[in-house]
C-alpha cells in the first residue's frame, strides 16, 4: 500500500500495462476450453485514490458480466476490460475484509473514466453492478443509499436497452429451437454409428441457451 496521499498519487493503470489472458478449461469436458472464463497470466495493478489494487496471475474473470440480450450494446471485453478485471477482483478478494461493495463498485466507475470510457456507458455499467450487488447478502447492506442515482440510469437505460434486449432474446430462443431440430437427427446418427472397436463417430454438440454469453 502506497503512503502517498490523495492529492499526491497518480490515478490509474500503469501506462505499459496490458492484459494477458488464457483459456480456462471447461468445467463440465476438460477437453474443451471455457468460452466464458479466463484466467489472468500477467500481473495487473490498478492506483486508486488511496491504494493500490493488485490482479494476481491465476485469477480467473469473465471480462464484463453482461447478459446475452445485452450484448450488442455492451461486448463482454472493450475499453473497460481492465477495469471489469479490477472489478472481478475486488469483488472477490476484497470485499468485505477491506472495503464494501459500494467501494468496489465506486472503483470500478473510476477505472473506467481513466479508460477514457464515455460518460454514460460507465454510469450504466456502474448501474448494473449496483443491481447485481442486490443479490449479495452484504451488498445489500448500505445499498439504498445509492438507489437514487441507480434508479436515474435505469430510468435514461431502460427504454433504449429494453426494446432490442426482447427482440434479440426472441430471436434467440428460436435459433435455439431450430438447433435441437438439427441437433436430435445428428445425434441419432452418432448413436448408430458407435459400435465397440470401432473409431469413434462425430461428436453431435447438445445446443445450449443461457442468459449469459457462450
């Protein structure tokens, strides 16, 4: 932890820093990589007003926690990508044992004006972090004091997002459909064809349908 006062410290990330990323595996087949998780390889450190924030190698993230409707809006990694990183690791590290919930997503709202991450962009990511702490037990703690400003961005957020998010949920819900329509002929295919001794037929992938991007 730097002793440097407020005033006297540089606010940001350091101005080589980059990130370095690789695949984690896929919990559920070893075999394939997790298109969702990664885990950080080269050390990230982020200045904030009164210490430093240390992403130690080996920590796994998932860039920007944003729900497949609202994708085409906001892509899982992008300027803000360092600090959705910091953000993962406070969450996780951080929270409670040196600062709140509130804090981290306050730092988090910081890094990203130092990206040069526009105005509105950072305050509805902010925004839905806010939302998200709600389904914590201590990020509901203290969490009404910032509804007001929440609430605001929900308000200017919410009726451009919501209209494209249905659609775009529609949407997927019948390419998902029309996938197991392909999928259930492949897969008795692949059935057919296993016979003991024999090499292993194409694999038919199962389609899957989340709320977060695969």
């Amino acid at each position: 932890m730097s002793l440097a006062t407020r005033d006297e410290r540089e606010i940001g990330f350091d101005k080589d820093s980059v990130v370095e990323v690789r695949e984690a595996p896929d919990p559920r087949d070893p075999g394939l990589q997790d298109p969702k998780d990664w885990v950080v390889v080269k050390e990230l450190v982020y200045h904030a007003r009164l210490r430093d924030f240390v992403v130690e190698p080996g920590m796994h993230t998932d860039f920007a926690s944003v729900p497949r409707a609202f994708v085409w809006f906001l892509p899982r990694y992008g300027r803000y990508t360092k600090a959705a990183i910091v953000h993962d690791h406070l969450w996780r590290e951080e929270v409670p044992r040196t600062i709140s919930r509130i804090e981290a997503d306050g730092i988090f709202r910081q890094a990203m004006r130092e990206l040069d991450v526009p105005f509105l962009r950072r305050w509805m990511m902010w925004g839905a972090v806010r939302l998200g702490a709600l389904a914590t037990k201590d990020g509901r703690h203290g969490w009404w004091r910032e509804a007001p400003r929440v609430l605001l961005v929900a308000v200017l957020a919410l009726p451009f997002l919501l209209p494209p998010a249905i659609l775009v949920m529609v949407a997927l819900a019948v390419f998902w459909a029309i996938e197991w329509l392909v999928y259930l002929p492949l897969k008795l295919v692949e059935r057919s064809k296993t016979k003991p001794g024999a090499p292993a037929p194409k694999r038919a992938v199962r389609p899957t349908f989340g709320l977060k991007t695969t």
